[in-house]
C-alpha cells in the first residue's frame, strides 16, 4: 500500500526528528558532558531495529520524540539561531555521510554484521552501558570515519577527551546517520527541505501535539 500524502511527510518529519534528537544529544555532551539518558537510549536502540514496518516502530512514540520533533521545529522557522548553528551543521554532516553510506553496500553489511554481533552485549549490559557504548564507537571508528569527510564536533576540550564522552559521540552520531537513512528509505530528500518546508513543518506540528497528548496520559 502507497502512503498517503499526509503520511509521506509524517514519515518525513519524524526520521529527521530522530536525526535531530541524536545530534543535539551529540551536541549537549560536546559542551556540557553529559546528555538526557533517557533520550540517548531511545535512539541507541534505534541501532537494533531492522526491517521496520513503520517508522514509529523505529522510535516508539512520539513521546519519546518530543525534544527531536521540538528542535526541529524550531530549526526549520529559524535556520539563523546562532544557538543552533552547530547542530544545523552536523544535521548537513551526518546527511553529507548518509549518501556517502549508501554508495558502499559493503561497508552498509559490515554495520549491519557488527550490530547483530553486539546483541549479547545488549542484552547483557544493555544499550547504554560504557562497555556497549564503547563496541558501538568502535564500528563506528572502524566504518564511517575512514570517510575523507568528518563531522568536526566542537565544544569544550577537557569533555571531548574524555573516552566516555568521545564514545557517545560517535554512537549518537551513528543513530543519526541511522535516521538519516530511514528518512531517505520514506522519501525524505535535501531538496524538500526547501520546497516542502510548510509540509514538513506541518506534519510536526501534527506529531508535537500528539506527543504531548501521549505524555499526558
């Protein structure tokens, strides 16, 4: 069955809401040192959802979405907020790498490989404990950055030296790549964002709202 039109830009608005999610976490850690667990653990599980039937079966629901769909939101009415020029630049970084990604199939498999390897971790540690942490920052180190192209994280040095920051960076950042490819996989494209921006926007308000209600009861 095709989506609906509606749907379309549902699907949309909630992958690049799960992008968004896991780069202001990424962002929060790079200046502060820490980040939401709960947060961080509804988009590291996201790494372990293959095959989905739909995207809120990636995410949950829309409550656990609610800081993605909101920044995003915010993003999308205010591209100039110098707060945000960072996370809108790794947003343009983590989709520079999806279609990077997407042109080495092989490399696609060995991520998949290893992250059905770590499932015993997962199961025995869980997703956001430091030895898991660790395994899925190293497939990310051994995959995505031997990329010529590399997302520059800024913030305070004496967090981004430390290995349990470092780690969480490079995981959070491979939820987001791992976003940034089910929104391509719905039809999500750079382009929409510019020609389509009411749509999406739209749709999340739609997605907020229901968020919200969710939270609620």
């Amino acid at each position: 069955m095709q989506p609906t039109h509606n749907s379309k830009w549902r699907n949309i608005a909630f992958s690049l809401a799960g992008m968004v999610q896991a780069i202001e976490l990424v962002d929060k850690l790079a200046k502060t040192g820490y980040s939401n667990s709960i947060e961080q653990e509804i988009c590291v599980k996201t790494l372990w959802v293959r095959n989905p039937d739909s995207v809120e079966t990636v995410f949950g629901s829309t409550a656990n979405m609610l800081a993605g769909l909101e920044t995003l939101q915010t993003l999308l009415d205010n591209r100039t907020l110098p707060q945000r020029s960072d996370i809108l630049r790794y947003c343009m970084g983590v989709l520079h790498l999806h279609k990077q990604l997407s042109r080495q199939p092989a490399m696609l498999n060995i991520i998949g490989e290893r992250l059905d390897k770590s499932l015993t971790q997962l199961e025995m540690f869980g997703p956001t404990h430091e030895n898991t942490l660790a395994n899925l920052a190293e497939i990310y180190t051994d995959t995505i950055s031997t990329f010529r192209f590399r997302i520059q994280v800024t913030g305070e040095h004496q967090h981004l030296q430390q290995p349990r920051v470092a780690n969480q960076v490079r995981v959070l950042l491979l939820c987001a790549i791992r976003a940034a490819i089910l929104w391509h996989q719905v039809g999500g494209r750079r382009w929409h964002l510019l020609i389509y921006r009411k749509n999406i926007s739209a749709a999340l308000s739609q997605l907020i709202k229901e968020a919200k209600q969710n939270l609620l009861q």
